[in-house]
C-alpha cells in the first residue's frame, strides 16, 4: 500500500496504538509531520576513531571478556566489559542492559558510540550506543533522532524507513519556477536524501533541508500579505 504525504501515521507499516499515541501527543499526525521530524546528528561508520578520547566518537570496540552483576538494593544489573580499541585496554558499562551479554557471546567485535572518560587508569565509557559490525564494504551512515515521547532514535528511524519503503509522490505545493531557480528535489528526494543518506556530507544535507526552509518562510510572507 502506497502512503502519501497527508497519510494518518497508524497506516505506517509497525505503528498500532502504543506508538500512534506516542506520536500524536508530540504532534505528529501524518506522514509528512514524521519526516519533517530530522535527525539532530549522523553517525558516520567511514569514519571510525582508533585513538580514544573524552569526545564522543564511534570506536571498533574487541571485547577480550565480559561479566554481569546484579546490585539488588537499587535494582540495577550492571554489564561491564573489558575490551581494547586498537592497542588501547579500555572498559565499558552498560547499566540495565543484561541482555547485551547475549549479543557479546555471538559478537566480540562491535562498533560503539560514546564518551570515554579516563578513570582508574584506563579509560571508561558508560552506556554508549552499540552497533553490529555491518556487512559491506562501505559502512552505512546512521541518523539519530530526538526522542518523541517513549519512542527513542531506534524506533523511530524503523517507523520513518517503513514510511519511506512506500512513500509516494505528492504534488508539489512550490510554483515550478522555484523549483527550477533553486534546483529543489521533489518531496520524496529531499526526505529520502535527509533520513537515508548514502554519504555523510554535511552541505549536500543541508541543501535538501533548504526545500523545507525555503516552503516555510514563503507560506509566512504570504499569511503576511
């Protein structure tokens, strides 16, 4: 089944009620509120840090071996690895999230984004993002969104590729010579191009953002008139 624009987002492949809840209590009511939803940031797997720092970067992490604890007073199960990137020894954490040893038993290599801190010797980061290592010779660049309600960045780039899987065309609203003059994509382009980039760069990013930036201002000129 083909979406257009306006489309009411429970018709989006995944999303019942829990998350067209979620959704419509941050605004969001149709397609096209979904995906004027942009990521704040990219993480781009070209690019993978081999000396760690205190800024956030994505590392290759190899974990060497793990262990689970359990702290009962407060609830917590504590998740600590003891890993390398690239020849440096360094240790993550990762509180409430046992079922990650699973994964760590498949998988002792994985990409992770964080913030490393240098403590007890080494460094240390606590709950970062974590990544299989993907299949291909190009790793794939990753948006990251603000969460909506109980939806986090996860969720909602599976809700907004299930969305884009069968977006069709709506007429454009911007008058033809627009279009021509600033050399603006289609709606289905520039969404595409924003949530799925197959490169990160940055300017090629925020030319597509234009289209939208462009629509606004012009509709606001003309309320004013």
């Amino acid at each position: 089944m083909k979406l257009s624009l306006h489309s009411p987002v429970d018709l989006i492949k995944g999303v019942g009620k829990k998350y067209k809840d979620a959704l419509n209590n941050g605004g969001i009511l149709s397609v096209f509120d979904l995906l004027l939803h942009f990521p704040v940031h990219y993480l781009d797997f070209s690019r993978v840090s081999t000396v760690v720092g205190s800024e956030k970067e994505i590392y290759l992490l190899e974990v060497e071996k793990w262990s689970v604890s359990r702290v009962y007073r407060r609830r917590l199960t504590v998740l600590k690895l003891n890993a390398r990137i690239g020849d440096q020894p360094v240790s993550v954490v990762f509180f409430n999230k046992a079922y990650l040893a699973e994964f760590f038993k498949e998988h002792r290599t994985a990409y992770i984004y964080g913030q490393f801190q240098f403590k007890d010797n080494r460094f240390e980061c606590n709950t970062p993002m974590i990544f299989p290592i993907f299949p291909g010779t190009r790793p794939p660049v990753v948006p990251v969104y603000n969460r909506i309600g109980t939806l986090k960045s996860g969720h909602l780039k599976k809700i907004i590729d299930a969305a884009l899987d069968v977006l069709d065309d709506d007429p454009d609203t911007l008058p033809a010579y627009c279009c021509q003059k600033y050399d603006f994509p289609s709606f289905t382009e520039a969404f595409q191009g924003i949530h799925r980039p197959g490169q990160y760069r940055p300017n090629d990013i925020y030319g597509l953002k234009k289209r939208f930036i462009y629509s606004e201002f012009l509709y606001f000129q003309m309320e004013l008139q």
